[in-house]
C-alpha cells in the first residue's frame, strides 16, 4: 500500500478536439504528476454526444483507467454492449434498474490498493433520475466495505445539487467532483470531513465556441430554437481541464486538490 494515491481526474472530453488533447498531453501529464488512477468523463467524446467502442479502446490505451459518464453515456446505441460488459465505462449509479451498465466499480491499483469510483447524475434542469441523494449515499456505504478512496462524479447542472450532495457526503469518500456544465470553476475546496470538492472540473476540447460547440451552431438553439439538423463543434483554443488529487489509501480522506488547465 502506498502513503498517497496520485489521482488525475479530467473534464468532459469533448469530440474530436478533445480526443486530440488527450492524445498530445495526457502520457506526459500522466508521467510528470506520477498518477496511480486517472479518469476522464467520456459523455460527449463521439461528435459531442456519446462514446464508442474505439474511442473507449484508445482512451484506456492512453493511461486513463476509467471513463465516467452522464447524460449523452447512452446517446448511441453500439456503446451498450461496451457499457455492459464493463465497470471501467460508466454510466450514472441512479438510472432506473434494468438500465444497461454500471454506475460504480472498485478498480485494483499494481501496488495493491484499491480505489472505487461511483458515477451520480443530478436532477436539477436535468432528464429524469432516481434520488443521486439517497441512492449515491448507500452506493457509497457499499463501495466503503472494499476501499476507503472513493471518488465520485456528479454529473449535474446545477451547482447548489452538486455543493449540497458534497456536504451531504462529506467524510464518507475521498472526493466529489462535478461535471457537466463544460466550464470550470475556481471553488475546489477540501471540505471539513476531509472530501475534496469542486462544482465543475471543465472541459477538454475546444473552447472556442459554446461549450464545445460551434458558436452558430450554439446560437441557432436560442436565437431560433433549432439547431439546423447537425451541430458543429468548436475547433480552436484547445485545453486540457482536470483536477489533480492526493489521497490518503487508510483513510481515504483527501490531503489536496489542485485544479488545472492547460492549454494545447
Ligand atoms: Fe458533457
Ligand atoms: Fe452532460
């Protein structure tokens, strides 16, 4: 068991330009900052809206463990056999039972520790879900029998839902990390109980248009209520958006997050 565990957790991949930033700085990130477990939220690395089997096959390739998920997981139907055969792709906890996938896992690390990763959707200008209070707490107690360092995703718009379901769990995991809106904010904290948090880690994309969208194509949504049948993405200012996190194995509390944001 090691005194601390290195985690690189990265924002919304988004498309085509996300996947190139992946590509270009994460097995130089991965080295620099010695991660033991790194995780990126895949919802929007196909064209914006969901994953694929390829993409999931070069992301693992590239040093990420495991792909979180959230509202666009599902979008395609050829990721459902992916999404069913394993933990390492997943999709939010509190969907309703029968829905394809899992929304955690415990992940065995080289030098013998274990970390868990749970994956929660938000219900606040959100599609329908079961209560991520109440399931996500209980997961949390499950997932607390095998590892102590558990992290998880809160894939939520809005930023009091995810602050409140930190609060909510602080001292029970290791972190909560919000993602979703593809902006990051400068709010990461460790919390009294020893739960690193932050409402948003961001996006890894393009941030030249509307999160991650092309800016046309983005304004057609409100200017007319239509996006014209496809929707472009974004192109230029390429960044990278994460946190880095060390943890504590024994007691799973964190020692110290640091958000980053790097540009290609
Ligand atoms: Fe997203
Ligand atoms: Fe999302």
């Amino acid at each position: 068991m090691q005194n601390t565990l290195t985690i690189f957790f990265i924002g919304d991949v988004v498309g085509k330009p996300g996947m190139e930033v992946l590509r270009r700085l994460l097995p130089g990130l991965l080295l620099r900052y010695r991660v033991d477990f790194c995780l990126a939220n895949g919802e929007n690395a196909e064209g914006g809206k969901g994953m694929s089997s390829k993409l999931f096959e070069e992301m693992r390739g590239l040093g990420v463990d495991v792909i979180t998920g959230g509202n666009h997981t599902l979008y395609r139907d050829k990721i459902i056999p992916v999404i069913e055969e394993t933990p390492r792709l997943l999709r939010p906890f509190n969907y309703p039972p029968g829905t394809p996938g899992y929304g955690s896992g415990v992940f065995d690390l080289k030098l013998g520790d274990k970390v868990a990763v749970l994956n929660l959707q938000g219900r606040a200008f959100m599609p329908l879900a079961d209560c991520p209070f109440r399931t996500g707490r209980s997961e949390i107690e499950k997932l607390a029998e095998n590892t102590k360092c558990i992290i998880v995703d809160f894939h939520a718009e809005a930023t009091a839902e995810k602050m409140a379901f930190a609060r909510f769990v602080d001292g029970r995991c290791s972190a909560v990390l919000g993602t979703h809106t593809h902006v990051q904010t400068a709010d990461e904290a460790i919390l009294p109980g020893g739960t690193a948090y932050i409402s948003d880690v961001g996006m890894t994309g393009a941030h030249s248009g509307v999160i991650g969208l092309h800016t046309e194509s983005a304004l057609n949504r409100f200017l007319h209520t239509w996006q014209g049948g496809h929707t472009s993405m974004a192109a230029d200012d390429l960044r990278l958006s994460a946190v880095l996190l060390d943890i504590e194995p024994q007691s799973g509390k964190a020692l110290h997050i640091e958000r980053l944001q790097i540009s290609l």
